[in-house]
C-alpha cells in the first residue's frame, strides 16, 4: 500500500516517442542498493588518494626547497673551511721562518762563542758566563716559539749551574734574576696536549655513531602500528561498505606519523649529506687538535664551538652519548691549553754583566 501510494503521487514523465509508438511507458529501473554500496567506498578511496597525493606533491615541493638551502649553506661551509686551510698553512709557513731565522742566530751565537772561546781559552769565568747567555737564549727561544716550559727550565737551570760554576759575586744579581725566572716556569700549569690531542681524536670517531634529531624513515616505518592487518576482522566479515571504509582510513592514517616535539623540525637528511654532515664535525674536531697543538686558543676554542653547534642542531641531544660528546667538548672549550707566559728577565740581567764584565777589561788592558 505505500509502494502503490508513493507511485500514485510520484509525476508522469513524460512520454518518449518510443514509449508514444508502442502504445505505454515503460517502467524506469532504479539501480539496486547494493550497487550504490559497492560503489560509495570506491570513491571515499579516490578522494582520499587524491589528498595524498597533493600532500604527497607539496611535500616534495618543500624537501627539495631545503634540499637547494642546504647545498648552499654546505658550498659556504667547504669555502670558509678552505680559508682556514689556507690561513693555516701561511701561519706554519710563518712560524717556519722564524724557527729557521731563530736556528741561524743561535748558530751564529755558537759560532761567535766558540771564537770567543778559541781567544780567550785563558779566561774561564767569560767562557762560562758565554755559556750561561747561551743557555738563557735558548730557554727564551723554546719559550716564546714551542711553548715549552719544561725545555725553557732545564735551560736555565744549566745557565745557573755554569754561573755557579764561575764563584763570581758580581753575578749574583742574574742569578737571583735566573731564580725568579725559574720560580715563575714552575708554577705555570702544565697543559696535557698529548692526551687532549687523542681525546679529540676519539671524539671524531665517535660522532659517525650517535643518532640524528630528526625521525629515521627506516625506524618510522618499523614502529608504525600494525592496524591495517586487523582492520578486516572488526567488521566480522560481513562485508559492509562501512568496514571497508575503515580499513581503508586505518591504512591511510599508518602512512602518517605524528610527533610533537619543542625546537623546530629539521629537514630529513639523506645519506650523503649526513655523510657531510659528520665530516665537517670531524675536520672542526681536527682543526681544534691542530690549534692545541700550536696553541692557538682562540682558534681552538672556536672549532670545538663549531663542533658543538653542530651536533646540537643536528643531532638528538636526548641521546645520552650525544649529551656526554657534548659535555666533553664544552669541559674541553673551557681548558686553558696556553696560560700566559712568563717574562724571561735573566736574559737583560745577563747582558748587562756581560757588559760590565767587557768594560771592565777594557779598562784593565788601558791602564798602564
């Protein structure tokens, strides 16, 4: 009785010239109801593809924005590490040259002792007074161009022996000059640069291992829940189109991986440029060692600053073998690894008993 009611108040269409030859209108056939149910998650599953498609599309997009951003900024970094590079080299080349020019005077210096020695072999004080500024020469030499205090003291320690040696109470003002020297060089805080130097060394090896700050696809991928597989049994095997529906909306929302995080997101690295990555932290690490070495603080201290940035941007400072590579090189961007030396004042005290010893002969060979 509804049907026949529905039918009755539905309207006529109109007649086709088909219908009007044979004589009646055919009945229109509506399209079952299980086709349309068929059909309705075939198109949620289109349109779903279709946004990810777009996000798919935009997020490619973006990564090779950043993908060009960060060629750049590695072009500027390999261009001022070779500027480095290139200051460095000048700065060897210089200190060689005043390591040679320092060799060529005390060469001339040995020289014009042992001439002083083949004139004068009568006179043992001036032959060990010339050994003593010998020797204090020496100690200056290794404490202005190695920094080497330990060197610098043995040297004096010889200058006061042969000085001693000598029983002149007119050099004593050196030696009190040579004892306050002394005192000085052993108070100086001995730097470890043999130990640091490998600590730096260990530390560049370390950096390959430690882990990144943004998500690993590989391990995105293995701790992705696995809903899709059980999403067909909760319908218990009915068949609905909703079910369907929600096996597909589980599939598609596996894709995603949502994590919140309190600093902005890097962009994913890929394999080469983490590669990069780890070599420019390895090479700051080699050029601070190479400033302890030559004890350059400022340089020293600035690499291992850019190391640490570094790893801080890059890296996951909640790993713990992050947060102890960072703890090592902030303790050792704080070591002092060139105290400030000391003034060498014997040398002055023994120039000028030199010359008064000179011109006090000078006096005893012009009197009559």
């Amino acid at each position: 009785m509804n049907q026949d009611s529905q039918t009755q108040e539905r309207p006529a269409a109109p007649a086709t010239p088909a219908a009007k030859a044979g004589g009646g209108t055919p009945p229109r056939r509506r399209p079952p109801a299980g086709r349309r149910g068929r059909l309705l998650p075939w198109l949620v599953l289109l349109v779903l593809a279709g946004t990810a498609a777009a996000a798919g599309w935009r997020g490619w997009q973006e990564v090779s924005r950043l993908e060009a951003r960060l060629a750049q900024v590695e072009a500027g970094l390999e261009a001022r590490s070779k500027a480095l590079e290139q200051s460095l080299a000048g700065l060897r080349a210089e200190t060689a040259r005043q390591a040679r020019e320092m060799e060529q005077r005390l060469a001339a210096l040995e020289e014009s002792l042992s001439a002083l020695a083949r004139r004068g072999g009568r006179h043992r004080a001036g032959w060990l007074l010339a050994e003593a500024e010998y020797f204090v020469r020496l100690a200056a030499s290794r404490l202005a161009l190695q920094r080497d205090p330990d060197t610098a003291l043995a040297a004096l320690a010889g200058a006061d022996a042969r000085l001693r040696e000598t029983g002149d109470p007119a050099l004593l003002p050196v030696r009190r000059a040579l004892a306050r020297d002394m005192a000085a060089l052993r108070a100086l805080p001995r730097v470890d640069l043999a130990g640091l130097s490998l600590e730096l060394d260990a530390l560049a090896a370390q950096v390959d291992r430690l882990p990144l700050a943004t998500p690993d696809p590989a391990s995105a991928r293995a701790r992705r829940p696995q809903e899709a597989a059980g999403a067909p049994a909760e319908g218990g095997g009915t068949g609905h189109w909703w079910d369907k529906a929600r096996g597909v909306w589980t599939i598609l929302r596996g894709l995603v991986v949502v994590r919140h995080h309190d600093r902005p997101i890097e962009p994913l690295l890929a394999p080469e440029q983490r590669v990069f990555l780890v070599s420019n932290i390895r090479l700051a690490l080699e050029q601070a060692r190479l400033a302890l070495l030559r004890g350059e603080a400022p340089v020293y201290r600035g690499r291992l600053a850019r190391a640490a940035a570094l790893v801080r941007r890059y890296f996951d400072t909640r790993h713990a073998g992050v947060r102890a590579l960072l703890e090592r090189l902030d303790a050792l961007a704080g070591t002092d690894i060139a105290p400030a030396l000391p003034e060498l004042t014997s040398l002055a005290a023994l120039e000028q008993a030199r010359r008064t010893r000179a011109g006090a002969g000078d006096t005893e060979r012009a009197a009559p």
